[in-house]
C-alpha cells in the first residue's frame, strides 16, 4: 500500500489504519454491538445512539478533525435553515454562495495546501529562486471529500426547492455523518438518505440477511480479488518485476484494475451491507463497469455516487450539453478535470481525468457524426470488441493514477514499445487471472440475472450456502498482506 500513496500521506494512512477498522476484527466487533443496541431503541434514541456511535467511529484517530466535521455540520445545517425562510433571492443566493465558500475553503485547505506548497517550492526551484517548503504540513481529514460533498449537495437542493432544511440538527447530523459510508463513501443523495433517517425504521430479517451477504461479497472482494491483485500491481510499479516492457505493463495495469475494482467496489459493498443491519439501504455505486461499452457508460457503471455528483452539481450547473458547440466540450473537460483532482493533490490525478475528459470529448463527437454507429452494430461480437477496448483504455488511465509521479507513470508507459519476456511473467499473469477471472464471472452473471450480488434472488437455503461458501474462500484466500482500501485516502 506505500507505493499507493503520494508522499507524507503514507504515514497519515498507517496510523488511521492502526485505528480504522475495516481490515481488522475490531470493526466487526463494534458493528456487532452497535446493532445489538440499536434494534432495541425506538427511533429517536436510534439516531442519538447512531450519531454517538459515529463521532466515535469518526474521532478515535483524532478528535480534532471530528470538532471540524460538526462545525462544518452545524453551519450547513443554519444556512438551510435561513435559505429556507428567506423570501429574497439575493438573501438566499449570498448564503448560498456562503455554503460554498466555507466548504471547498475548507476542503481546499486541508486537502490541497501540501500539494500548492510543493508545487509552488519546484517550480521558483527550476527558475533558480531557491526556497524552502514550509514547516507546515497538513494532514487530511479521513474522509473529508465524501461529507463535504453530501453537505454541498443538501445546501443546494435546500437552495433549489427540491428537498426541506432538515429541522432537526440531530437528523441531519446523522444523515452525515452515518459511519458506514463516513470514510469512503458511497455519497448519499440528501433526498434518499435524509427522509430514512427521519423516518421510523423497522427491523426486516431479509433485508438483515441481505446486509450480512453483501458483507461477505464486501470482504470476497476486498481480501481475496483486491489484495491479492495488489500483490501484482505493487511488484510492477515498484520495479521489483525488472525495467519497464509490455508485459510489466500490462501486469501492472490489469493488476491495479481488478485491484481499484475490487478494493472499492468492496467497500461500497461492506458500507451497503452495515447500512442495511440499521434499516437503511444506500445506493448501489458499482454495476460491473469493465463490461462497458464507452467511457460514458463507464462512467454510468464505475463509482455511481461520485459520477451523479459530478453530473447534477458540476456538468448541468456548467451548461452541461445544452450549451452550444465547443462549450459542452469545455464542461465535460472542466468536469472531468475536477473529478481528478477531487482524487488526489498529485497531477497524476489530474492526468487520469484530462484522458477520461478527451475521451469523453472523442466519443460525443463520433457520435454526433455518426461516426460509431457506422463502425460498431448491435451484434455480440461488436459489443464485445467494444468492451475490449474501453477497459484496455480505462487500463491505461489507471497508470496515471495508481503511479506515485508523472515520471513514473510515463517511464512505465515507455514499456509500450519494449518486449522483453521471463518466465515469471506467465506466472504472475497466471496468478492474476486466479483471482481477476472469479471477480469477471462474477460481474457476467450480475449484467445477465440484474441482482446486486450473486444468488440474490434464490432460496434461503442457496443463500446461506453461498454465505458458507464465501466464508471459506476469504479464510483460505485472503492474501496474507494487509492493504488500506484506496478509498481512504481521499
């Protein structure tokens, strides 16, 4: 996992590892006992109970950054409310305006203040104006991308009339600050999630048996697909495999896809399956993405929560494509871009999204001429030759973000014009393709049948097998290395 993360990051990381918990028994423990009391509470205690158990969660590591998260809370929370009751537009469009400031202000700082410095420190360097970076190093809030955004999103449907300031501060504290989706995500729509937690919940035991299995397909996901492609992606970015040439490459960027996949599709499963033992249900944020056809429907199937975000409060307030000619280029561009660097304070971030930019730009071309529709029908073998080619370009873009630099990820693209073949190679792709080809077969049956995890829809007795079945392939094939999900740096 080091070599994933940008430099003076890696540290935060280890030590929110040592206290953040969905690698170790500890969190099932404290799930265990949070729905132990929760299920005997009636809803208002719930939500205290709930809201307590979060600024736990949320604190242990540092209670510094928990006093930020209720203090951005508690402004929101006030700004609705006025915005609500004011009858003057310019009133409600200053605080409005007040939201958004206070919010990116806040998540520019703690988020992009080390990536600035530095920056600024290479750039006098290479005008021979030598200076020293600042004493001053900013760790990042876990979790800060994720609950800034559901508070930008509340402020401006509140704004718009599409949803009621929440008249409670303990309902809107808990809508976010839920601990299942707290560090990593999905994002919650305010509209979806804030009315469940002001309405009664009841206990369901198949929505609890659900929530226990997506669980398990959580974990399947994460400790024997994601951990051990890791294994893999890590020796070829490292340069453990030897110099960069094809087929380093090509271990490096499929080991990375199935890993990101894995690893996040994971967590939004084990963060969909806690949500559910609750009474909640959040929305689903993977739909087997590498069975794409284009980069858009890519972005339709990979990290749902964010891509809609992205969508409703970035694209359409631009212009979206209602604007005329290179202005919706220029919207899907400026999305894209800001959608990379949301990732990361690291240009490699946003490189990945300049690509899925141009290539989002490249496809609404094509077909606007009609060009596609020329080239590829309807037939199976077109949409699969399609499917082929979007992952291997979306392969391509994961070096960028998997790579610590620029020059690392361009002195492993080099590696496109290189062959040179040693026998390890055929063992690693053959150790790939143990864990990578289960995680495809997976998601086939997923597009076909329509469920959201496998055998959803069959008996309780296939159900239970299948939980039996899960338990033992983690116990035999979790890799033995331990890795943070990749989400959490964000």
């Amino acid at each position: 996992m080091a070599g994933l993360l940008p430099r003076g990051r890696q540290g935060h990381l280890c030590v929110l590892l040592k206290h953040m918990w969905f690698d170790s028994p500890a969190y099932a423990l404290f799930l265990v006992l949070v729905v132990a009391v929760y299920w005997r509470l009636d809803r208002k205690r719930q939500n205290i109970f709930l809201l307590a158990a979060s600024y736990l969660f949320y604190g242990w590591w540092d209670y510094r950054f928990l006093l930020l998260m209720i203090g951005s809370t508690a402004i929101d929370f006030f700004i609705a409310r006025s915005i609500q009751r004011s009858e003057s537009q310019s009133t409600r469009r200053t605080l409005l305006v007040t939201s958004l400031v206070v919010n990116f202000a806040i998540l520019g700082f703690f988020k992009y203040f080390n990536f600035f410095t530095d920056s600024l420190t290479h750039v006098l360097g290479t005008l021979g104006l030598g200076v020293s970076a600042p004493l001053l190093r900013i760790l990042l809030p876990p979790g800060i991308s994720f609950y800034t955004f559901q508070e930008i999103a509340y402020i401006v449907d509140v704004y718009k009339r599409k949803l009621p300031a929440a008249e409670s501060f303990l309902d809107y504290a808990l809508f976010i600050s839920l601990f299942p989706h707290l560090i990593a995500g999905p994002i919650q729509r305010p509209s979806h999630l804030l009315p469940q937690v002001q309405s009664p919940r009841n206990f369901q035991s198949d929505q609890f048996f659900d929530g226990i299995l997506l669980i398990l397909s959580g974990l399947f996901r994460k400790c024997v697909i994601a951990d051990n492609c890791a294994l893999l992606a890590n020796a070829a970015f490292s340069g453990s495999l030897g110099p960069s040439n094809l087929p380093v490459l090509a271990i490096g960027a499929y080991a990375f896809a199935w890993q990101i996949y894995g690893d996040f599709s994971g967590y939004s499963d084990i963060a969909r399956g806690s949500a559910q033992l609750l009474g909640f249900h959040f929305m689903v944020n993977f739909r087997q993405p590498y069975l794409a056809t284009s980069i858009q429907d890519f972005w339709r199937r990979w990290h749902i929560s964010l891509s809609t975000w992205l969508r409703d409060y970035l694209y359409i307030p631009l212009g979206g494509s209602a604007e005329p000619g290179y202005k919706t280029y220029r919207n899907l561009f400026a999305t894209m871009l800001l959608g990379g660097l949301w990732h990361g304070a690291n240009w490699t971030f946003v490189v990945w999204g300049w690509l899925h930019g141009m290539a989002l730009a490249i496809e609404r071309y094509f077909r606007q001429t009609g060009f596609l529709g020329k080239i590829f029908d309807r037939e199976v073998k077109w949409i699969w030759l399609r499917r082929i080619v979007v992952f291997h370009l979306v392969c391509l873009s994961w070096v960028f973000f998997r790579a610590e630099s620029l020059s690392s990820a361009i002195s492993l693209l080099r590696g496109l014009g290189h062959w040179t073949w040693q026998p390890e190679y055929f063992v690693a792709l053959k150790f790939l393709a143990l864990f990578a080809v289960p995680l495809f077969l997976m998601d086939l049956y997923l597009e076909h049948s329509g469920e959201e995890y496998v055998l959803q829809q069959r008996t309780p007795a296939m159900r239970v097998a299948l939980a039996c079945g899960v338990i033992l392939l983690i116990s035999l094939f979790s890799a033995n290395q331990a890795n943070a999900f990749i989400y959490f740096q964000f």
